[in-house]
C-alpha cells in the first residue's frame, strides 16, 4: 500500500532530478497548476488568461468581428489596402502562434504524462518517441481537454444565469443549485484528468474514455479530493514563500544597486528565471502526482488508499 508521501515524494524526483521533462512542464504550465480550484477562480474572471486567447477575445469585444466590424474592415480594403494588409499578416502570425502554443501545450501534455509514469518504472522514452506519443495522441487528448472546458463553461453559465434574478424565491434556489454545479464541474475536472491519463497510459478509446475516467474517479472521489487538496496546498505555499523571497532580494537589490541599471536589471532577469524555473518544477510535479495516483487506481488492485478512510479505519479496530 502506497502512502502519500512516498507518491509525492517521487513526483518531486521525477520532477527534478529529470531535466528533460523541464520543455514539457514549461509548456504545461498553460493548462494550470492549481487544477479544480483553477477552474472555479477562472470561471469568476481571476484565473490566469494567456495572452493570445486574450488578444482574439480583445477582437472580438472591440466589435471586429460584429456586421459593423466586418462593414468597416471591408471598406479598409478599398480605401486603405496597405494598411489592411499588414493588419490581417500581423492577425494571421497571432493565429500561426495560437495553433502553435496549442500543439505544443497538448504534445507537452502527453509527453510528460508518458515520461513520468515510465521514470517510475526505471523506463524512459527519448525526445523523439515523447513526441511521436504527443503526435500521435493530440487530437484525442486535445478533444478532452476542449470537451472538459465546454462542459465547464456550460454549468456555470446556467448557474451564472439564476444570478441575474433577485427575487427570494430564486435567491434560496441558487445556493443548492450552485453547491451541485460546482460539484458537477470539479466531477468533470477529475473525470478528464483521469480520461486523458487513460488514453495515454492504457490506450483507452476516445468515446469510452470519459466514461472509464469516471468509473475511476466514482471508486476515489475521496482521494482524488484530498489529493487535489494537497496540491492546492503545495502550490500555494511555494508560491506565497516564492513571493517573499523573491520581494526580499528585489528591495535588497535596489537598495545596493539603486544608480546601477545593468546589475538592476540582472538581478530581475535573474529573479524572473527562478520565479519560472520554479513554475516548471510545480507543473511537473502537479501531473508527475496525478500520472503516478493514475496508475496505482486504476489497477484492479488497490495499491493506495485515502488518507481520510485509513484514519477511520485505524479508529474502527
């Protein structure tokens, strides 16, 4: 029986003691580190946005894409064709990054899933083989991962739809409706997780995979919790002691180098690389611990069990 500790534990080794796996955690960063509770802040609007998700949706709620916007692009082209054309060149390089950041947020996805469980089992696949795994997997992983946040999105706009009522009545409604909402979405959340895992560990199919990904998290609801509990814990923690550390060498930087721009500005691009180098650890270790917890319930055999049933189990005897 595996214990908690020795799960993450070796998620930290693998993350690292392994610095292969440091390109694919640095793009796995985009899917978030927080997990469940990512979702429920970004769904209020506080969540981290990448930058060019914003830039499209910058188009979109500035009118361009509305009948006047595309009224106004038409007559661009005929009174201004230069200015135009630079316009949509520089919107079609946006686009060629977006798709790319998309490939390789997915292909980094699946690589360092891969990698991780085959660290474990003193196993390890080259570059070439993590990326024809992540080619070879992309449009599935990536069709979870847009169906986790479809449905995401689904919930808490009807949940968000009763707020704009006022009355008594749908007040008292809105409170259970919420609490089954936000049970629903974390479900879901879980449920993708372990689907993705599935595809890629056991070559689950596309259509049976949430369905098997929910059967495993049916069986582990509790441990899915208290391990998502304990990342959140981790994630918070050492980023809060990130933060102090990082403001006390930076107010100590300015104080000794207050006339010298050169060492100033070193010492940020310095501060900068730890603050990422530090986000890449964290992204690992947060799949590197779902990849490895993946693999041990997923078995037959329950090779882990939650901490909250063996304390009740020890009060039992």
């Amino acid at each position: 029986m595996y214990t908690y500790r020795q799960i993450l534990a070796q998620a930290l080794r693998t993350a690292w003691f392994n610095p292969g796996l440091w390109f694919f955690g640095f793009f796995a960063i985009l899917l978030g580190n927080i997990g469940e509770l990512d979702l429920v802040i970004s769904s209020y609007g506080f969540g981290r946005d990448n930058v060019l998700l914003s830039f499209w949706r910058g188009l979109a709620d500035g009118g361009l894409f509305s009948p006047a916007g595309v009224s106004g692009t038409i007559k661009i082209f005929f009174t201004n064709p230069v200015y135009l054309f630079a316009v949509a060149l520089f919107c079609l390089i946006i686009l060629g990054l977006s798709v790319l950041v998309i490939w390789l947020v997915v292909v980094s996805q699946t690589a360092l899933i891969a990698q991780v469980v085959n660290i474990s089992k003193n196993r390890k696949l080259n570059w070439r083989e993590s990326f024809g795994l992540g080619l070879n997997k992309f449009w599935p992983v990536l069709g979870l991962n847009f169906l986790m946040r479809l449905a995401f999105w689904f919930l808490f706009t009807l949940s968000g739809f009763l707020a704009f009522f006022s009355s008594p009545v749908v007040t008292i409604i809105f409170i259970p409706t919420f609490v089954i909402f936000l049970i629903l979405i974390i479900s879901v959340s879980f449920t993708s997780k372990y689907a993705i895992c599935g595809l890629i560990l056991k070559d689950w199919k596309f259509v049976s995979s949430m369905k098997s990904g929910f059967e495993v998290f049916k069986r582990n609801w509790l441990l899915s919790l208290e391990i998502a509990f304990i990342l959140l814990v981790v994630y918070l923690f050492v980023n809060v002691s990130l933060l102090f550390f990082l403001s006390f060498i930076l107010v100590l930087a300015l104080k000794i180098y207050a006339s010298f721009w050169f060492g100033l500005i070193l010492i940020l691009f310095l501060l900068s690389l730890i603050f990422f180098f530090v986000q890449i650890i964290l992204s690992i270790f947060h799949w590197a611990t779902w990849a490895i917890i993946f693999e041990l319930i997923s078995n037959k055999k329950n090779l882990v069990d939650s901490l909250t049933s063996r304390v009740f189990k020890s009060l039992a005897k």
